[in-house]
C-alpha cells in the first residue's frame, strides 16, 4: 500500500489490517471478519458449562479422534471422569476411533476405560437394543467434512433415528464446516438413492455445521428425535476451516489437508469411473490420474476454461495403494488460487467431459451415478451437455434447498 494512502487511513483510525479485513470478493462476501477469539466448538462450551446438560445421564458416546477439546483433551477421558456423568458405551464411524482404518472396523473394548466400544461401520450401521442397554442420551462429537457423501453424517441420522425408537435423548456438540456454511453446489440427491454415502436428498456441499444439519433432518426427514445442539462460539458461516483458530486434525486417513477438503466433493467423485484421485499419495484429492491419461494435454485443456480458482498442471504420479497401486499415472495436479471461488463439483463434471471425450473406452460417466446421485446429471453428462448448462440446471432445486436450510441456521 502507498505510504500517503497508509497516512490518510492513520487520519482516519483505520489500520491497514482493518482494510484488509474488509475485503470484500468478486461475489461481494465478505471475506474476512474481525474475530472476537478462537472458535470455541460444542466440546468446549459444554466443558465450560461443567457438563452441567449432561449430568445424571447414562451416556452413550458416538465419536472418533477429532472428539477433542481446544487443550487437545479426548471426549472420552472427559466425560468418563464427568461429575454425574456416566459413560456407558461408545460408538465409532467409518474409520473407527482411531481415525486409521480404511476397511470394516470390528467392535472392541476401549484400551483407556475398559468401556465397550461399538462399531457402526461393521455388519450394523446402526446401534442395537443390545448396544443401547442401559443408555438414556446419545452424544455425537466428530468433525465431518461438510460433504453429502461423507458417512459421518448418515452414521449421526441413522444413530438419531434409533434414538427416537427408543425415547433416548440425543446431543449433537457442533463443530466448523470445513468448506464454510456460505456456498452450496452439486446437484440434489434422488430421492430413490438415498443409502449410507447418501442420506437424505441435499446437494453434495450443503452448507451446514453437523449441528446444524441434524436439526435438518431431524425436522425434513421427520425423524422426531429429542434433539440438543450444543451450539460453538465465535463461528460465521465464510469460516474456512483455518479461519477458525482450532488445531486442524484430518477427519478421516485421506482428508489430510485444507486445500484437499475444498476439492474433494468434485474431485471424489471420478474415482468410481476408474480414475485415480490421488489415494495412496502424499496429495490425495489435489491430484487426479490414470495410466492411460495423459496428464499435460488434460490439464492444457482444464486452464483453457478459466474455472474460477484453480489451475492445473501435470503432474504424474504412482500410488502406492488404492487404485493404480504401484502403476505410473498420467496425472494432474489441481491448484486453488481463491478458495473462495473454488466449485468444484463444476470442475469434476468439466474433467468428466474432457475424459469422456478423450478416452471414450476408458472413461464411462454412467458410473459417476455412484456420489453424484443425480440421474440427470449423468444423463446430461452422457449426451454432451456442457457441464455449464448442467450446473445451470440445478439452480431452482438449489433454490429451494437454500430456503429449507435457512430454517435451520445456528450462526450468521
């Protein structure tokens, strides 16, 4: 900033950091706001309340290892030495407590505790009248990545479900979005492929925290569970994760990093039509490939659309595991330079387009059906639709999806 122009501010009381604060982007958000502290997330409201809404209840605990406090305490210790509080069972996700397995995870006993652990991502999905014995209240603290095919939250509908059967009380401890509560993209699930990487006909980035969509689908699915949010503190919805000031821990093995959590609801969807999306790399989700891709022409003609922040580059590659594993990919790698901007469900149906043009005997879109979820859209994809004009096509669903999940807003 020019010195005079910095005098002027000074004049004026203003700081340069207030300016930069102010920014406003090309859609007119704000960008950044001045915070008034660390987000504090439902844990630690409810530490700070001495667990006070808890007390003389026989507490079940859904959670993995992103159930910690801001000091990097774990739930489970807390609520296990909890004044009034016992701790009867837990329950894990896809990924187990630990956050590591990338397979079926068995039922165990907790090392710590010697309490059960109870595994919701084995032969049941759901919790058992055996696994609810003696339990009057659900708690639910994990930190999911703000996408409708991350099972967390089916894993949290399916849990509030079996609580309404059953008359037990159920605490969400809300956590930050990943990608924010502003911007909602991707087209709305059918109704009739609703199934564990889709719960309930929203689009594939929703917008809202986990608190916020269980009071969702509790009310649009009439699910009629008695519902608690523990809402945070000092959250808004144009928070990036690392807006947030909280230490940032992957959700789940492959969702390593930020920049990956804005791409991954576009980029996951290619790899159930063969193509690598970097698992089994130091990168996954900021890459994509396949060996019988070449690399440098698809990502020449990716920068030739302008999609609004990001550029790609070549980049081969070779996983170690998953897809490919141990196979030299034609690859590219994907680069944001405004997250902001970033669409990436837009991105993925463009790449699709360009694959399917390419190499027509490889790439078959009929199976991004898989976490797309949408019929037409692969319709439209298959018969040469530009993906602008399909994007365009969801605009009405996505208006009346965003009207719905206003009703349920926690946070400005």
């Amino acid at each position: 900033m020019p010195k005079c122009r910095h005098r002027i501010l000074k004049k004026l009381g203003m700081s340069v950091s207030l300016v930069l604060m102010l920014s406003i982007s090309a859609h007119g958000a704000v960008k950044h706001r001045s915070r008034p502290g660390r987000v504090q997330t439902g844990l630690d409201v409810l530490e700070a309340e001495k667990f006070a809404p808890l007390r003389g209840k026989h507490v079940g605990l859904i959670t993995n290892h992103t159930g910690l406090d801001a000091q990097g305490r774990t739930i489970i210790s807390m609520l296990f030495h909890a004044p009034g509080v016992q701790l009867v069972a837990l329950f894990s996700p896809e990924h187990g407590i630990s956050g590591r397995a990338d397979e079926k995870v068995a039922s165990s006993k907790d090392p710590t505790t010697g309490l059960p652990t109870y595994s919701l991502y084995d032969e049941s999905r759901r919790p058992t009248d055996e696994m609810l014995n003696g339990i009057d209240t659900l708690v639910f603290d994990i930190q999911d990545a703000g996408v409708r095919f991350y099972t967390y939250t089916t894993t949290m509908a399916y849990c509030m479900e079996e609580a309404a059967k059953r008359h037990i009380a159920f605490y969400v401890l809300d956590r930050p979005n990943l990608l924010g509560g502003d911007i909602i993209e991707g087209p709305m699930l059918d109704a009739d492929k609703t199934n564990f990487v889709g719960y309930f006909p929203i689009p594939i980035r929703y917008a809202l925290t986990i608190g916020e969509l269980a009071q969702f689908f509790n009310t649009e699915n009439h699910i009629g569970c008695d519902l608690h949010v523990i809402s945070m503190k000092n959250w808004h919805r144009n928070y990036f994760f690392d807006s947030t000031g909280l230490r940032w821990l992957p959700p789940s093995p492959n969702l390593r990093t930020v920049k990956g959590s804005i791409v991954y609801p576009g980029i996951e969807v290619l790899q159930s039509a063969g193509v690598s999306v970097g698992r089994g790399t130091q990168t996954p989700f900021e890459e994509f490939g396949a060996p019988w891709m070449d690399g440098a022409d698809v990502a020449a003609e990716l920068n030739a659309l302008h999609l609004p922040g990001l550029r790609f580059a070549d980049q081969p590659f070779i996983p170690v595991s998953g897809l490919y594993a141990g196979q030299r990919c034609g690859g590219v790698g994907v680069r944001i330079t405004d997250r902001f901007s970033v669409r990436s469900v837009r991105a993925a149906l463009e790449i699709a387009a360009i694959l399917k043009k390419r190499y027509p005997k490889q790439f078959d879109p009929s199976k991004l059906l898989t976490l797309l979820g949408n019929a037409e859209t692969v319709r439209q994809l298959q018969a040469g639709v530009p993906p602008e004009q399909i994007v365009a096509s969801w605009s009405a669903d996505l208006a009346k999806y965003d009207e719905t999940r206003r009703k349920h807003f926690l946070y400005k």
